[in-house]
C-alpha cells in the first residue's frame, strides 16, 4: 500500500462515512448482532459505538494498517474489546463455524476478490449464523447505472479501491440462500454514490 492508501484515504474515510444518516444505518444494521462476531473492514473503528451492550469482545479484520491506526483512539474509549487483524477478508484464517455474527458496513464495494470473501464469511459463520451488512452498490436505474459505470475508474483511485457499480444481492445470494434485503437510496447522497443493500443473510 502506498502514501495515499495508508496517510491521506484514511481521514477521507471517515470524515465521509462520520455522517448522522450513515450512524443511522449502523444503529438498524447492529442492533440484532450476538454471540461471537467478526467484524469484516473494520476501518477507523465507527461501528463500534453501535454494538449492542451485550457484546463484549469482538474481532476485526482490515487490511489497511493506516485506518487502524485512526480506529485505536476509538478502541481505546470503547467498552468493546477488539482483536484486530491486519489482513484481508479474501482469505481469513479462523476455522470453520466460528462466529454466530459477521458485520460488514460499506466494506464489499472495494474488496478486489468480493464473491471469495463472500464465501469466507460463509465459510466461518456457525449454522445459523447471520451475515449483516450494509453496503453502496449498483442502482435499480438504468440512467443512475450509466453514471456508476462512467465514474467508477475514478471512483477507484480516490477512494483507494471502491467500486460504484457492484450488484451487492447477486454477490451476496451466490452464497447465502436465505437473505433479506432492502434496496434503497441514502439519504442526502448523491444516486450514484448512495444506492444501498441493507439485510441479513442466514447460513
């Protein structure tokens, strides 16, 4: 990872995803969230705050040492114990049948092997285990889906990796059979940026 990556992205990150609709959101996607848990793109640490009090200890996966370095002022006033692991979510190296909940906010949009990392959340998740996620993708608009496509080249240079265009249900069903999904779109977020997956999928 380059200068960009790791000292300037990381402060762009959060001030962008530090928006009241977006801890919104949060609130709705943890508020179900038990058991063991992995939390998949970890970031500069904004989920935490949202955590059920219920949750003691969860653990956390980025493969971005300059975002955690932002998420240890937050860990440190947290009452959630973090294991952070500086590694991707491609190839994670917990055993089967792990965790009871996995967590990914924004995260699938700039993962370069998304359907592998989709199957490793499967792969760790107990029977019955839930995936919970909230994440930007491709619009339901053909005129919205243009501008996505247009701009996503771009869109990949600023924002270190992300992608605008990226059907999050298909990804997500490729592996999960029970999955329930809302589409919708952000409020005060541009269209092409602020198209939502927001649901629970169930192993």
């Amino acid at each position: 990872m380059g200068f960009y990556s790791q000292k300037i992205f990381p402060y762009l990150l959060d001030w962008s995803l530090s928006d009241s609709t977006f801890n919104q959101y949060r609130q709705e996607v943890l508020a179900e969230v038990e058991g063991e848990v992995l939390e998949i793109g970890f970031g500069t640490g904004l989920n935490l705050s949202f955590y059920p009090d219920e949750i003691h200890k969860i653990i956390t996966v980025d493969n971005n040492p300059g975002v955690h370095k932002l998420a240890q002022k937050r860990i440190e006033k947290s009452t959630v114990t973090v294991d952070h692991r500086i590694l991707s979510g491609e190839n994670l190296p917990m055993a089967d049948s792990t965790f009871d909940s996995v967590v990914s906010t924004w995260t699938l949009c700039s993962i370069q092997k998304v359907e592998q990392a989709v199957k490793e959340i499967h792969r760790v998740l107990k029977p019955g285990g839930k995936f919970f996620f909230i994440e930007h993708g491709l619009s339901n608009e053909p005129s919205v889906q243009t501008w996505q496509n247009r701009l996503n080249p771009i869109q990949n240079v600023i924002a270190d990796g992300c992608n605008l265009n990226r059907n999050i249900r298909e990804i997500v069903e490729q592996q999960f059979s029970r999955v329930d999904l809302e589409e919708f779109y952000a409020d005060k977020t541009p269209k092409f940026m602020g198209y939502m997956y927001q649901g629970v999928a169930v192993k």
